[in-house]
C-alpha cells in the first residue's frame, strides 16, 4: 500500500514494472570433444575431418601439440550438438588410434543467418549473412559456390569471391 505518511513534495508510493527484455541473443550449450593423438597419419587426421564435418558437426579442428616422449601430435577438437555426442565419439574411435576422449559444454552465441544470391557472370553465388537484432554484422560467399564456379571457368577463387561481394554489395545498395 501507500503507507500513511504524508509528503507534500512528492507521492507516497513506488511503481514496479515486471517484464522481460527482448534478447538478440541466440544462446546455446555445445559439447567439445577432444583427443590427442601422437600415432595417427596426416591422411587418417584429414579423413577423420572430413567424416565429422560431412555427419554434421558444428566444427572440427586440429591444433599441433607435443606428447610424452616429445613426440608430436595433434589435439582433435569437435564442437558439436548435445544430443550428437554418441555418434561423434563413435567416429572418433573407429577414425583415430585413441583410447580417450575428454568431453566438456560450452555456451555458444550464434547470429541469426540468412541467404541471399549474387548474380555473378560465373552463375548465381550464395552470400551467408549473419545478423543481430535485425543489423547485418557480418556476410560471406558460400565456399562451395565460389569453388564450384572457379574450377568450371578456370578463374581464381579470390577473383571469384571478390566479385561476388561487389555484386550483393551493389544490389543491396541498389535495393535500399
């Protein structure tokens, strides 16, 4: 309630407003797992990539360490969907000489994406857009395309991928 006591300068009560900000935030929790491997050849590494990547995980890399013994080796990172982890850890230990793979979670902030076409006189070339709260923040030409049309045409794949951003840039100049 207002209470009793009386001020002449000002009201005797507090407004409270209970709500929810709008988030642009795209959150979510992956997982990561990782294995070093000292006895696994370029060929079953590059493999191994490849067969993750293709069974959708979010990414994989591989970053150059030194094992006991001195020996090199790499750290096999996968980020990947929670409810993929079964599956990715499968391929890991049918693809790599590992008997180990550590697992942790991270949270993830995404942008929202969305594709448009530059229409380029090597074909159409899809440009990925990344936004947030409604603002472009960042766009690229999908590699695929880029490639795709280098390898038809004999043009070099920057020439390619220059000129598809001049194009999409120019329309939406256009568009606006």
């Amino acid at each position: 309630g207002a209470g009793t006591w009386e001020n002449k300068s000002r009201p005797n009560i507090t407004r409270v407003l209970i709500g929810a900000t709008p988030s642009t935030r795209r959150q979510e929790t992956v997982a990561i797992l990782e294995a070093n491997l000292d006895d696994a050849s370029g060929e079953w590494l590059g493999y191994c990539v490849t067969r993750l990547l293709n069974e959708g995980a979010l990414d994989v890399y591989c970053v150059p360490i030194h094992m006991k013994k001195n020996r090199p080796g790499v750290v096999l990172t996968v980020v990947c969907d929670r409810s993929r982890i079964e599956a990715f850890e499968s391929i890991i230990f049918e693809e790599t000489p590992t008997f180990g793979i550590r697992r942790r979670f991270a949270e993830r902030t995404t942008l929202e994406r969305q594709y448009e076409t530059a229409n380029t006189r090597w074909g159409p070339i899809r440009i990925k857009i990344g936004q947030r709260g409604g603002k472009t923040v960042t766009a690229a030409p999908e590699y695929e395309d880029c490639a795709d049309a280098a390898t038809r045409t004999g043009t070099p794949l920057r020439v390619v991928m220059d000129e598809a951003m001049q194009t999409w840039r120019g329309k939406r100049i256009t568009d606006c």
